[in-house]
C-alpha cells in the first residue's frame, strides 16, 4: 500500500492555504506533518481524506484517486482521528468503537461476528476493554484519544491519519500514545500520518517528516535530515540543540527563540511600561494604580 500525493493545492476564498503539496509513503512507517499554526497541516490531512476537496491536484491510494471513490471506500482504506472526540452523546466505550464499522457493516445494519470481533480486537490493542461498558463522557481526555483511536481501527484501514494526537495530555499519556502509535505501525503494517505540534515526540516516534511553511514543504526526508538547528531556526525561529541519544534516538531540546536569549527579560533590565493614559482612567474610576499600594503592618 502507498500513497502518493500530487501537486495538491487548497485555497480559502483568495487565500491559497496549500500551494502545490507533493509528496509520497508507505506502509509500516509514521510520517509527521510539522509546522507552525496556519501553515496548511490539518488542510492537507482533510483533503487526504475528502473532509475538503482540493481545488488542484490529487490524492493517489494504490494508484486510485480519493477524489473518485465513494465515502465507504475511502472508509475501508482511510481512517480520520481528529483533535476532539466528536462524540457529544453518552454512548458506550463499545458503542463508540462499533461506530468505526459502518463501512463495513451490511445495508441493513446487522452487525456480524466479524463486526464484534474487530471491535473487540481494537479495544484490546488500544488498551481500553477493560472499561468497554463505561460511557464515554465519563473517560479522562487520554482514554477518550484511545477510544477515537480504537474507534478508527474498527475500520480495519490500512492508512491512518492523526490530527494532533496528544494534544492536552499530560507527559505520561502522550508517551503511552505514541507507544501506541509506533506499535500499531508495526503490528498493522499501516502508515500513519500525523500532524503534530511536539517537534520532540517527531524527533523520537517518526519515521520520516514533512516540516511545512505558508502552504508549502520547507523540509522533507527522514527525521535527522529535516529536524536539526538549522531547520528549527530557519523554519520555526527557535534555538534548540539536537543530538544523538542513546537511548531515544534523537534528542531535541528547545532552548528559546532565535536571536533573544531571554536575559533581559530574567534580568529585570526590560520592563512594560504603564501608558499614562490607563493610569489616570483608573484614577478617574475610584481604582488605585499598583505603585499607590500599602502593605498593612502590626
């Protein structure tokens, strides 16, 4: 399985979000989508799934366009894990995952043995069989995040596409996912397209990376040919030291923006003025300015 994406291109009214994106994957790896907000990442993967459709070029699965299939197709062979849950009723975790079968379930809506059996496969594999039974507004933000993604591999696809998997997780949990994530790649043989803000869990969990700008590719090639000081610096304006670890493959340390060491700031030498204007609307409504405060004393 491979995909292949061809000159894709996507404009909202007269901004052109997306300028002619190509690129190419496989299966089996985890290929992050970087880049600062407003840089076209969650467009892309929308128009990879026909959330969105592209206004030039096209998405080729295995030589056919995503364009020409029809939604329950694109279901067998694509699956969508977006940021927020997209559950707003209390459904079971069971029932929730069992949504991600309606490409496969018959017309008349009977779910088979093989239904059950899919489900119960992907809760086993995310690790959340254990509360199947529990409603899914009663589920931390991490449980949540694996029953979408479990949700998703009830379809049985072969491409996986994530919008920002750890967003809001505490440390831990974003660890564990991506655990899961790189896992899944090599159980499933799938690829897996994720759209990340953490240039950190890129560096370690990704096969391969794709850093975008203004709608386009900056930088693209494997993890140690795209995150290093002079991409970060040129494409995301930040200082950061990356080196070999021994135990993690890539490290990445952020140390700050490019060009502004923070001295000044940590010094006390750069301070915010207060407008004189602002100090005397206060004076006029009754409220004291800051520098007039007493402490009381015994």
């Amino acid at each position: 399985m491979k995909v292949d994406i061809n000159g894709v291109k996507f404009s909202y009214a007269s901004n052109d979000v997306l300028k002619g994106i190509t690129f190419g994957a496989e299966a089996g790896e985890i290929l992050g989508i970087l880049g600062q907000n407003g840089c076209g990442k969650t467009t892309l993967l929308k128009c990879m799934n026909t959330t969105l459709s592209p206004s030039g070029g096209c998405v080729m699965v295995d030589d056919s366009c995503v364009q020409e299939m029809s939604k329950k197709d694109i279901a067998k062979k694509m699956a969508f894990v977006t940021q927020t849950t997209g559950v707003t009723f209390p459904f079971s975790v069971y029932e929730t995952v069992m949504m991600g079968r309606y490409s496969r379930i018959d017309t008349l809506g009977h779910e088979t043995d093989r239904d059950i059996r899919a489900v119960y496969e992907a809760m086993s594999e995310t690790e959340i069989i254990g509360f199947a039974d529990r409603y899914i507004d009663e589920l931390s933000g991490g449980e949540r995040r694996r029953v979408m993604i479990a949700r998703a591999l009830a379809q049985e696809p072969e491409i996986l596409l994530l919008d920002e998997p750890t967003l809001h997780l505490d440390i831990n949990h974003q660890f564990d996912l991506m655990e899961l994530i790189r896992s899944l790649a090599a159980t499933r043989n799938m690829l897996i397209v994720l759209v990340t803000h953490d240039i950190i869990l890129a560096a370690r969990y990704c096969d391969r990376v794709i850093i975008m700008s203004g709608g386009e590719i900056a930088a693209a090639g494997t993890v140690r040919e795209t995150i290093n000081r002079e991409n970060l610096k040129r494409i995301f304006k930040v200082e950061a030291d990356v080196n070999e670890d021994d135990r993690f493959g890539l490290s990445v340390t952020i140390v700050g923006r490019a060009g502004n060491s923070g001295t000044a700031y940590l010094s006390g030498e750069k301070t915010t003025a207060v407008p004189e204007v602002s100090v005397r609307k206060h004076i006029q409504k009754g409220l004291r300015h800051p520098s007039d405060r007493h402490d009381n004393k015994i």
